[in-house]
C-alpha cells in the first residue's frame, strides 16, 4: 500500500522547546566551525586554481567529466524533478517546498555576489581583488550551491539518491575551481549557503512541507496494476 499524506506529513519527531533550543544551539556551533574551517582553507585559494588546472588540464577526460556533471543541476533536470513531485500525494506542498528552496538558495547567492565582488580566477587578480557593486561575482559559487540544494532535497526525497547525486555534487565544485570560474572557499561557501537554506526552510515549515517519499510515485504504481490485472487482448 502506498503513503497516504497524513501518513507522509506526520512528524517523525515532536520538536518540543528544549528540543528547539539544542537543535539551534548545534547549528550554531556548527555554522561557527564551518566559517573558521573556511577560513583556514581559503589561505589555499590560489594554490588550489593552478593545482586543479594541472591535474585536470584542458582536454583530459577528467576536466571533461567534471564539466559534464554540472549538467546534472541545470534547468531541465530541475524542472524534470518538479514534474516528479507532482505524481504523488500532497503535490503542491512538495513542490512549494522544493521551490522555496532553490529559490531562496538563488537569491541569497546572487544578493551576496553583488555585495561582495569577487573577482574569478580566470581574470588573474588573485584571491584577494574584491570591489562591492562591481558586477564581479566570483563569490559564492552558485553552480555549487544549487547542486548541493539539489542534493539534499534529493536525499530527503529518496534518500538512496544520495550515492549518485551527492558525488555529482562534489564534481560540480570541483569543476568550478578546475575551469577558474571559482577559487576553493567560493566552493564552500556556496555549499555551506545552501546547506543553511535547506535546513531553515525545513526547520520552519516542517513536515507538511518536506517528507521522504516512496520510490515509486503511486499514481505510476496504480498504472503498472492496472496494466497487469487487465487480460490480454484477443
């Protein structure tokens, strides 16, 4: 028997007061050594360009497959997704979260872009040329942050998805730095944005919002049943 949606929206677990309190207390400290973490690793920013262009230079099979897997995170997969969510129960809910997320995630990436400048590695200012306003937009990487918002509402969805998924999503960060479209901590920092967008979104919506599915969407299931009971025609 397939979910009905009072079976998907129930909570797993009540968040009580002092249940609330530890969960923003962890993400806290969390958000706080991943900021530090960031910033430890971004004294690497140029040595990780020219090292990732070494490895995987211009025409190898590895920058190839590393540009193809940001392929997974453009508009039609995205758009393809959507479609999914709309076969099973509570479909409008499903989708409005799916969509505050991504849309949330974009707004804030291209908001901080703008306010920060950045200039990209392929420019050749270094690490360090910022110019608020400018139009540079180095910072955060946005191809990272959707893959990752992607990838976390793939694995809540499906949570299996998460083998081939969650490595595309690390392939598409690493195919920013590779192509010096991003240095290391516009990477982290995209991941670490959309990470925090995900999580707010489902913190405060809840499970009305987003739940895991089963892997086949029932109305497909009703379909497939209906096709085996029926005799064969003449």
């Amino acid at each position: 028997m397939h979910q009905t949606v009072a079976e998907l929206t129930k909570p797993s677990v009540e968040l009580t007061s002092d249940l609330r309190r530890s969960l923003v207390w962890r993400w806290s400290v969390a958000l706080a050594i991943s900021l530090l973490a960031i910033a430890v690793l971004a004294q690497f920013d140029s040595w990780t360009v020219k090292t990732a262009d070494q490895l995987a230079a211009d025409g190898t099979w590895l920058r190839t497959m590393l540009k193809l897997s940001t392929r997974f995170f453009d508009t039609l997969p995205i758009i393809l997704i959507g479609g999914v969510l709309l076969l099973y129960p509570a479909r409008w809910r499903l989708l409005t979260g799916y969509a505050l997320v991504l849309a949330s995630n974009g707004l804030l990436v291209q908001g901080i872009k703008y306010l920060v400048g950045r200039a990209r590695p392929e420019l050749g200012q270094g690490a360090t040329h910022f110019e608020p306003f400018s139009g540079l937009d180095a910072f955060p990487s946005g191809h990272t942050a959707n893959a990752i918002a992607i990838t976390l509402l793939m694995m809540l969805y499906w949570p299996r998805s998460g083998w081939v998924f969650f490595p595309l999503a690390i392939m598409t960060g690493l195919s920013r730095i590779v192509q010096q479209r991003h240095f290391l901590s516009d990477v982290l920092c995209g991941a670490l944005l959309a990470t925090l967008c995900y999580h707010l979104l489902r913190y405060r919506l809840g499970t009305a919002y987003f739940f895991r599915l089963d892997y086949w969407p029932p109305l497909l299931k009703q379909r497939f049943r209906r096709s085996a009971s029926s005799p064969p025609t003449a």
